[in-house]
C-alpha cells in the first residue's frame, strides 16, 4: 500500500486544479473515445482496426486511474484508523 508519506503526496496531487481540471477529463476523453472505437464495427474503426480485447483493456485502465489513487487512499485512511484504534484499545486494556 501507501506510506505515510506517499499518501500525503497523493492526497496534494488529486486535491490540484490541474488534477480536476486537466487530467481526469482528459482520461474521461480518452475512456469516451475508446468506448465509442468499440462500438464501431471492425470495418467502421478504418484500416487501423485495433483488436476489441485491446479497446476493452485500455477502457479497464482507464477506469482504474480514474478510480485508483482515490479509492486506495480511502483504503489507507481505514487502515490506518483501525490501526489507531487496535493501538488504542490495547493501551485502554493494558494500562
């Protein structure tokens, strides 16, 4: 997972203009733009007609960064106060 540091970082990176301004709709762009390749026929995607497991990957990848950086550091924050309170309850049970 994440150290304490890491997660700082990361908790700077997505709080950032350019973060919600710049790179999630450019991914939500590109996810957009992968869907709709998908929908196309083998002969509607033209002579560079991409493999649909290939589209499909990439549409996971996507969804993961749009997903990950947020959703782990939720992960780690529980963590982390179950830590807290297991270090806690332990203190209150052994004075």
């Amino acid at each position: 997972m994440f150290t304490q540091d890491e997660a700082d970082q990361i908790r700077r990176l997505i709080g950032t203009a350019a973060w919600r301004d710049v790179v999630l709709p450019r991914l939500r762009q590109r996810r957009e733009a992968a869907v709709n390749q998908l929908i196309l026929t083998p002969s509607e995607r033209g002579p560079k007609d991409e493999d649909p497991n290939c589209i499909r990957g990439r549409i996971l990848e996507i969804d993961y960064l749009l997903k990950a950086f947020v959703s782990d550091l939720e992960i780690y924050d529980h963590n982390q106060r179950r830590e807290e309170l297991a270090r806690q309850q332990f203190l209150a049970a052994n004075p």
